[in-house]
C-alpha cells in the first residue's frame, strides 16, 4: 500500500484539522471527562428498562417473576441445556422467522430460520433486539380502564355491553384502526366480525409507509402490489432514492440476493449498482456510481433515463452535467444487461418516479428474471385511511373505536389532530403491547401479550406463512390478539390457540395433527404468494412534480428504532445509526454546503418549519448529502414509550403533512441553541492511512505483505487454531453483528451521558470512513472487532497477565485476575477493548438471567472486556464433537456475529485445516491484515473492497 492513497476519514473535525478534534484524540480516553454524580442512578435506569428490572427504580412491585432454581425439575428438561423453538417476531406486520433459544423455559437468543426461504438463517437488528422487548418492563401489564387495573371479567362484561350497542344500527357508529397485518387468523376474525356488524369501518394506520407503497403501485401499474426484487438474478441495479438494502421487513432477503450475485465472479464484482439519492443510505454506500440530488428531482431523472432507454413518451428534460453523465453510464449499463438489470424507485417517493419506473423495467423485459409482483399480503383489504377516520370521529360517526397494535396519538402526521378528535369519540378501546399515547387516552387498555409468548401466525415478505408458537408462558396479565378478538365476536374465554387452530384446521384438512406439527416444527408452511402479472399503466396523466420553491424535506424512518414501536429497547437505543454512528436520539440532516451557508455546526439547533408547523432538533451535516434536501427522523420525540425511551429526540411526526407525507418543501432556521450528540465515530479510533483496501477488475489482487520479523517467537499450537475473514465488499453496515453480539455475549447499555464520552461497551463496532471531498465522499463500512493477534501488545502489557493467550490463538480475558489498569486498551492499537467504568450489574434479586445468556460471565465494575470469538460456541462445539468421538468439522462453530450477518460478510473458522472457508478466503488476492505494518499478526483479517469503476488501491 503506497503512502499516497486517497485520504480516509472520519468526520468533518477531522477532515478540516480541527483543532478541537486534535485535543479528543490527544486524549487517551475520550471518557477522561468528569461524570456527572447522579450516573449511577441513570445506570440502574436504563438497565431496568432493558433487562426487566421492573420494580428498582419505584416503589411499585412488579409481577414478573424472577428467574430461580426447578423445585420440580420438568420433565426433558436439563439444567444448563438450552432448547430451540422455531416461531416468528413481527416487524410491520410481516413474520421474521426465527430460532428461539430457550434456557429453562426463558428465550435469550434470537437467529434466523436456517429453512426458511427468505431468511435463511440470516438476521437483521430488529429481529436480535426482539427478545428485550419481550422482558421489557414498561409494556402494559393487564387491563385497564381510565389508568386503573380491572380484570379481564370486567373487560367481557364491558365488551358484552357494546356488543349490543353496536347490534342496534349493525355497527354503523363502530370503527377499528389497526397496524398492518399479514396475519391469516386475524384477518379472517376481522371478516368475522365485518359480518356480524357490516357497516362497521376498518382503517389501517401504517406510519412505515405500507399504505403509499400500495398507491404508488396503483398510480404505475394499475392496480395495489407488493414488488419483490430478485437481486441474484441481476447484473445491474439502478436505484431512484430506493434504500434497497436498507432496514426494513425485506432487509435480509435484498441483502443476501446483492452479496450472492456481487461473489458471482472472482476477478470482478458480480453486480453494479447506480444509485441516485437526497440523503446517504446503505445502498448509496455500495453504490458503484452515485448521483447526488434533491429527492424533488427523481421523477425528472427517471424520465431522463426512460428517455435514454427510448420509452415511449419519456422527454430528456433540463439535466446537469453531472446528472446527465450519471443518466448515460446507467443506461449503457442497462442496455448491455437488458432483462438482467432492475430499477427501483423509493416505496416512499412520488408517483410519477414509481410510473417511469415501471416503464423502464417493462421495456427491459426485466419482470421475466429480476423483478416479481404478488398481491399484497398486508391487509386487511380495503381497509380506509387514518385521515378518513379523523374526519369520521370529528363528524361524529364515530361512537366507538377500536385501536389494535397502533399509536396514531404519537405517530399520526401531525396535521391531523388525533388525539383531539379522539375526545370526541364516546367508546374508546386499545389494544397494544404498551400503556403508550394512544393507551393513555382510551378509556379502556387491554394488554397484548408479545410475539415470543402468543400462539398466532403471519407471512413473511414472500408470502410464506409462520405460526407463531409461545416460547414462555406470559408472566404478566396479557391476552394475545386473537384471544382479544374472539372476545371482541363474542365468545367467553377462549383459549390461547383456539383461533389459530381453526384458521388452518381448514387450509389442513383431514391431515391437520400432522402438518400442524411439521409447521411448528419448521417454523414455516411451505409456499410462496404466487406471482401474477403487472403490466404498467400507459395512459391517463402523470402525477404532478411537488412544487420547487423552499427546501426538500423528506421524512425517513430510523435505522435502530424504526416508527417509534422500538424506542424502549436500549440495545437498539444505544446500537450507533450506520450512517451517522449517532445513539439516543435523532437530529436533523443537512448537507456541508448547506450547512457552510447557514453557520451551522454539528449540535447546532434548528428549526424546520412546514405550512406553518415546526419542529426543533440538533443539526447534523451529512457528507454526501444533497444540497437543498433536508432529512428528519422518525421514531423519536416518544412521551410514554417507557424509562428507556422517553424524551429522547425530536418529534418529526408533528410536522409531517398528511397528504404527502414523505417529501413536502418547507423551510429551516438556525435558533441559536446546541448540544453534544452521543456520536461513536471518534471513539476507539485507530491511526492509519489505508484502514479500508480496494481492488477493481485491472488490479484484482492486492500486492503481496513483506515478511515481518519479530523478536517474539511464534505460540505453539493446538489442533485448532480459530480465525476470521471480514469481506468489506459483502458489508452493508446494517448493524445486525453488533446487535447480535449484544445479546449473546450481554453487553450492557450505559446510557447516553456515558456514550457521550465514549464509554459504550460494545465488543464489535462498525466503523464509517470517508475519501474524497466532503460534499461528493465515497463511503465506507468497516466491521472491527477483537483481532485476536498472534503478537498482540495487550498481552504483553498486560501487569498481572489478566489478557492471555489460548492455544487455539483466541486472545482471553480472566475477568477474575484484572485490575482495571486499562494498561491493555492503552497498548491495543485496534481500540477493541471495553472497559467497565461502573458496575453496570444488576442486583442479585433482579431477573437478569431472563435476558442474559447464562454460558456467558456477566462482568463487573473495573473489569475490562471485549470480543471473546463467542468462546463459549467453542466449546460448546468441542463439548458435542468430543461426545461423538469425532474431530470438529468445518462450520461447525459459528459465531453471533457471523451467523446473524445478512451478506455472510463474516467468515470463521479453522485456520489449520487449509480446506476450510476461512483458509480459502485467507488465500484469497483481496486478503489483507489491519494495520499489518504494525506486526501484530492479526488473526481477524479482511478482504478488499471491489471499486467498479477503476482506479483499486494494490
């Protein structure tokens, strides 16, 4: 690697030398600050929220039980042996399979279904963060009317009443709202009860947007679709403002479908990707080429490129040069792949990018291999919009309203005044998993029990269809949904699986006991949605362009905490957002050029006002980010979301029009205030000049390492010596290893105050780097955990040899002999090492071991910790080859990380065995170690990056 490789960096104070930035990193430890006194408390705060600890922070007892020793040991069960149970966790309303790890009837652990067709065993952040929500001790915990506990033979009596309320005028004054859903039971129980009250309504409420994918697939083609992308079968990806690989119900599958075709080939990357986008995503990240424009101009550069393509009355239009280099390349490309490439518009975006879009993909003859469409599988069907049933409840048509799984008092668009109009609404009914906004103003708040502790069912994004089966009997005063429907239809105490059972004792038949125990069995039902045909529409007028004055404000939802529903769970609270590396909270995203205008800095607060609706927040700028595009986040601003996640951020739902509530223009100003954002970026930063390599299709291979020599002779070793390989070029940054190695590995949450000053514990980190200027910057992710190094200086700085060296070259930590010199951290140049500045345990009377892995030590204050190679899946695996009396067989031993990445970018393994997968991608020419002039002999190596365009560093 030659000294003149492009500039690396990571953010603006340090690509602008600041002198600032120079005293943080001067500073051994960025947490050198003094910590306000009150910490403590602040600790056992958010610990309580996010390992149950219910009770510890008030005086109220709480009724979940804490985990102890069998009296009577059950029956197959052993102590110690964790048992698998295949089931689902939701996330707007699709199934995510997984596999549940159970220790003593207590779920820790989360993965992906191996089987399961989308999936297939792959993971993404919510689907780990899932089991925190589980044992959270904020959620709703029984019945309750006007705030106060009832029973549920009060809620039967009560519903009795209103049934026959509604009988009298067949349900014209009842409405439901509910969350979407792809669940057949619940769908079918909705039917049930349209019929026995037929001119009661149903509104859907779907603030992640479901319900303006539908329009939009209605405005291109026609009619409502969900559009399944085939990524493995394409060559070529443009993308208008579309996160394809970005978080959300359809992250993994995207996610495996880009990584398998990018290894396609060996000597080039697979697959290239044009993207043109406002604000800087995962797939912008990994993008070949990407153009940077204002969201309001997706439409003109679609038509653009439908023209290129000569789609029938596509016009060029007023392009920059720029954007018109971007428009040729794309189309050349497109051209050469024909029916092998795709081009996605944003499920988000305006109709008129979503019909030229559909144009170009029919003239590309690209619905044959890479683009799919299926009706929709989240229903109900024809279902009204929250903004019919706002005018319903202000007219007074509305006597009685039933909210299910939705909180539309926080995350309606706030222009709508819902919680105002509830007022006006006789008999109000919630039911959800928390006591939230929309709970706190219904008459009536009836606990859901949550996904892991419900029998119920949904479909994955393919269609494919999950039932859910409990994982732990509920330890609070719950019902799950289908329970509380069946009420809601009149029956008397129904049991928990009664409704399930029935939705598929029909689709079953005579052979129901067998397949029911298969589908429980599997997790899955076998088939797909079938496919059906989706001709864009030709005719009629195109959707107007959003008018060009003011700034383009557009409205995206959070990377770690989604609309809002996740804002109670610290580990995704404290889980760094990919782009920004920004915890605890949300800010505004402006551009460098925009920002160098108006004086604002990071922190700075500002105001962002829309017809006359505002909103204040921290300013954040964004390289890459374009110039007269403004972002806000969703999900924050939550008022009773729990200890975790109130008062956290800005609420971006109060200014979101209702109409268009994606984009709108608006306007921004500087208001003088500002604050230190809880940012992770700087912190446990490395020196070096060339931490990311490149490679490109004219130099393939890196140049060869020069053979270092060592005064230190080599470790003996054993057997097996464990290693792993980091593909940098499958790397999409969404964070599912980090999350993943929190919950195995019981990483705790500290808080914002302590992230602040760089004291977060995580033991893997994904680090963000930049090249290039900080208005066009090329992007990079780079996974970074333990290197495990064969000459590692931890160990040999190490006073009372705390770190040690294993034989199988795993670096160790004996919690028991440290003494918090932190010697170690200091002499790591990986910065991988995490150190307790408190004691982050809870009590011993508190239920932690209902979250936390028992095979793990759980550390103490003045300990320090890091990546362990998830030793205990080691020997785990040695304790179950040994058993057999067989030697370990390649890809047995699979750590959290690597087993939850979605791309499979993370590889482990048995460097000694030269067939392994590790040894193979060792070989490999795009194989480098980090930071390899140091000597260090890392054992956690990396593979370069394919740039598609040319130029790769050797």
């Amino acid at each position: 690697m030659k000294p003149s490789a492009p500039r690396q960096w990571s953010s603006l104070e340090e690509l602008s030398d600041d002198p600032a930035f120079q005293a943080w990193i001067d500073a051994e430890y960025p947490a050198a600050a003094e910590f306000a006194p009150t910490a403590r408390r602040q600790f056992l705060k958010l610990m309580g929220a996010s390992f149950a600890l219910a009770g510890l922070t008030g005086c109220e007892k709480s009724p979940f039980v804490a985990a102890l020793p069998y009296v009577s040991q059950p029956e197959r069960e052993a102590i110690g042996e964790p048992r698998s149970f295949a089931t689902a966790v939701l996330l707007d309303g699709y199934a995510q399979p997984v596999i549940a790890t159970t220790y003593s009837g207590r779920p820790t652990k989360l993965d992906g279904n191996p089987e399961h067709p989308v999936t297939k065993g792959r993971s993404d952040a919510f689907m780990q963060a899932a089991v925190l929500g589980l044992y959270d001790p904020d959620r709703a915990q029984g019945p309750a009317r006007h705030g106060e506990p009832v029973t549920w033979k009060d809620v039967a009596a009560a519903i009795a009443i209103l049934r026959t309320t509604w009988g009298s005028d067949q349900g014209d004054g009842l409405r439901m709202l509910l969350g979407p859903t792809s669940s057949p039971t619940l769908l079918r129980q909705l039917d049930a009860l349209r019929s026995q009250f037929p001119k009661m309504r149903i509104h859907l409420d779907t603030p992640a947007g479901t319900t303006a994918r539908a329009a939009l697939t209605t405005a291109a083609y026609g009619q409502a679709l969900d559009l399944h992308y085939v990524l493995d079968a394409c060559d070529v990806v443009v993308s208008f403002d579309d996160d394809v690989l970005g978080p959300g119900p359809d992250q993994v599958r995207n996610a495996r479908g880009w990584a398998a075709s990018r290894r396609r080939a060996a000597d080039r990357p697979g697959i290239t990707l044009y993207a043109a986008e406002s604000v800087p995503s995962a797939t912008g990240v990994v993008a070949g080429e990407r153009l940077i424009a204002d969201a309001s101009r997706m439409a003109r550069l679609a038509e653009a490129l439908a023209s290129a393509l000569d789609v029938a009355g596509a016009k060029a239009g007023d392009l920059t040069p720029t954007e018109q280099s971007w428009i040729d390349s794309a189309a050349k490309a497109c051209r050469a792949a024909l029916e092998r490439t795709i081009v996605t518009s944003s499920a988000c975006g305006d109709a008129a990018t979503a019909v030229w879009v559909a144009r170009i993909n029919d003239v590309l003859k690209g619905a044959a291999h890479t683009l799919k469409a299926t009706r929709p599988i989240i229903g109900p069907a024809g279902a009204g919009t929250l903004a019919d049933l706002v005018r319903d409840m202000r007219a007074g048509k509305a006597q009685s309203l039933i909210i299910l799984d939705c909180n539309p008092a926080y995350a309606a668009a706030g222009v709508l005044g819902f919680a105002d109009a509830l007022k006006q609404v006789s008999s109000t009914l919630h039911i959800g998993l928390q006591r939230d906004e929309t709970g706190e103003l219904c008459e009536w708040q009836l606990a859901m029990a949550h996904p892991l502790e419900s029998w119920s069912d949904a479909r994955a994004v393919d269609g494919t269809a999950s039932i859910l089966q409990p994982t732990i009997t509920p330890f609070y005063d719950v019902r799950n949904v289908h329970q509380v429907m069946a009420m809601l239809l009149g029956e008397i105490d129904p049991a928990p699986d009664a409704a399930v059972r029935t939705t598929w004792q029909s689709a079953f038949g005579g052979e129901f006991d067998a397949r029911w125990r298969a589908a429980l069995h599997d997790g899955f039902i076998e088939g797909a949605a079938p496919f059906v045909d989706a001709t864009p529409t030709t005719t009629g007028d195109m959707p107007a362009d959003i008018a060009s004055e003011g700034l383009d404000v557009v409205f995206r939802l959070d990377p770690t905490v989604w609309d809002g529903r996740f804002a109670n769970i610290g580990w995704l609270q404290e889980l760094p957002k990919p782009l920004t590396t920004l915890t605890w909270g949300n800010a505004v995203s402006v551009s460098p050029a925009f920002a160098k205008r108006m004086g604002i800095s990071n922190g700075d607060h500002v105001e962002v006002e829309i017809d006359d609706r505002k909103v204040a927040g921290p300013a954040w700028i964004m390289p890459g980010q374009a110039d007269n595009t403004v972002a806000l986040y969703l999900g924050y601003g939550r008022r009773r979301a729990g200890r975790v996640g109130d008062g956290l951020g800005y609420d971006a739902y109060s200014i979101q029009p209702a109409d268009r509530p994606w984009l709108a223009k608006g306007r921004l100003r500087k208001t003088g205030g500002t604050e230190t954002l809880a940012v992770t970026q700087l912190h446990h930063r490395m020196e070096g000049f060339d931490l990311v390599r490149e490679v490109s299709a004219d130099q393939p291979a890196l140049p060869e390492p020069k053979p270092q020599e060592s005064f230190y002779p080599s470790w003996p070793s054993s057997k097996n010596a464990w290693g792993m390989v980091i593909d940098l070029d499958s790397c999409i940054g969404c964070n599912a290893c980090v999350a993943a190695c929190t919950a195995e590995n019981n990483v705790p949450v500290v808080g914002k105050d302590q992230v602040t000053v760089g004291r977060e514990m995580h033991w893997l980190r994904i680090a963000r780097y930049y090249s290039g200027e900080a208005e066009t910057p090329r992007s990079f992710f780079q996974p970074v955990p333990c290197m495990h190094c064969e000459q590692a200086p931890c160990e040999m700085g190490c006073p009372v040899h705390a770190t040690t060296h294993s034989p199988q070259g795993v670096n160790q930590m004996v919690y028991n002999r440290c003494i918090g010199t932190r010697t170690c951290s200091s002499y790591c140049p990986y910065k991988v090492r995490r150190f307790n500045f408190y004691d982050y345990r809870t009590p011993p009377e508190a239920p932690e071991h209902a979250a936390q892995n028992p095979d793990v030590t759980v550390r103490s204050r003045g300990v320090m910790e890091k990546c362990t190679y998830c030793t205990q899946r080691i020997e785990a695996a040695h304790a179950a080859a040994d058993k057999e009396n067989r030697a370990l067989r390649d890809g047995e031993v699979v750590t959290a990380c690597q087993a939850a990445c979605p791309t499979k970018a993370i590889v482990f393994g048995d460097i000694n065995d030269p067939d392994s997968e590790v040894s193979r991608l060792r070989r490999d020419g795009r194989h480098y170690a980090l930071l390899e002039e140091l000597g260090t002999r890392p054992r956690t190596t990396y593979l370069a990056r394919w740039r598609d365009n040319g130029g790769g560093q050797g």
